[in-house]
C-alpha cells in the first residue's frame, strides 16, 4: 500500500528499539508521534474554546529516521531509506537512499531525484541505481540496515 510511503521509523532513545511514525521537533527533541497509548510524552492544548489534544511521542535518535519506500521487497517485507538488499545473483549488498544520484549508463547531465539503490565499489559502473528496477525486475531482498549491520556493508568495498 502506497500509504506506507509517508510512514517513517526511528530507534528509541531509551532502548534502541525501532518505533514508526511521524517524525516531529519539539523543544529541541526529536521524537516520532505515534497511535499508541504507551506514552513517554503527553502534551495537551487548550485554548480558549477548550479544544485538546492528546499527541503521543517517543524521543528518538534523528540519525537512525528512515522513510519507508512504499515498495516490497520479493518477501513481502516493506523497505525502509537505509536497508541493506542483497542482489539475488551476485550475492552484492548495497543501501537504499533517498536524494539524487546518476545510474551507470546515463549521460553526466542525467540526474534522477527519488530512492535509489547506493551500489559502491566494483559494482558502480554496472549496476543501474533505479530502485524501480531492482524491485520490479530483478528479486532483491532485505537483509538488514544500516543502523543495526553496519557489518553487511564492510565486505562491499
């Protein structure tokens, strides 16, 4: 479902878990709002009409947000900015990124914005980045990220 696309996740800062929401500053803090009524953050507002709101946070570590593609991978896992896929033949593992970048075969002028497959080492000049490719295509796979297997990339350089 595409609605997964505006979700985003986060590590706690309590304890390291992922949590998924909405990423959010409030008074200098990072935090995801989420639906859930475990709230480590409850903010009320009232106005002079007496309109509230319940907002429900947990603090998070802004370097570990990712935003969800939208897309599969060939398990039916949802893959997240910065999972770690593993091409299905050459057993190659690359992030997923979100900015602009250029694919092996384009033009120098050729500049494509969106979420695209960062390939790195020998496998720059051959492999296309177009994240569409990789999961319409070709079966890859989520194998981590890399907040939590940094380990996954060491060996691709």
């Amino acid at each position: 479902m595409m609605k997964d696309r505006y979700l985003f996740k986060a590590k706690r800062l309590d304890n390291g878990e992922w949590v998924q929401g909405v990423p959010f500053e409030i008074e200098g803090k990072t935090v995801i709002l989420i639906k859930d009524n475990e709230n480590l953050l409850r903010t009320h507002y009232l106005e002079e009409n007496m309109w509230t709101a319940e907002i429900y946070a947990i603090e998070v570590d802004p370097s570990t947000i990712c935003q969800c593609t939208g897309l599969k991978d060939k398990n039916g896992k949802l893959i997240w900015e910065n999972d770690i896929v593993k091409d299905f033949f050459s057993d190659a593992c690359a992030p997923i990124r979100y900015g602009s970048y250029q694919n092996c075969f384009d033009s120098t002028k050729a500049e494509h914005i969106g979420f695209y497959v960062d390939w790195s080492g020998k496998y720059t000049k051959y492999y296309r980045k177009d994240f569409g490719y990789w999961i319409h295509m070709v079966d890859i796979e989520v194998i981590g990220n890399i907040s939590d297997n940094p380990e996954l990339l060491e060996s691709e350089e």
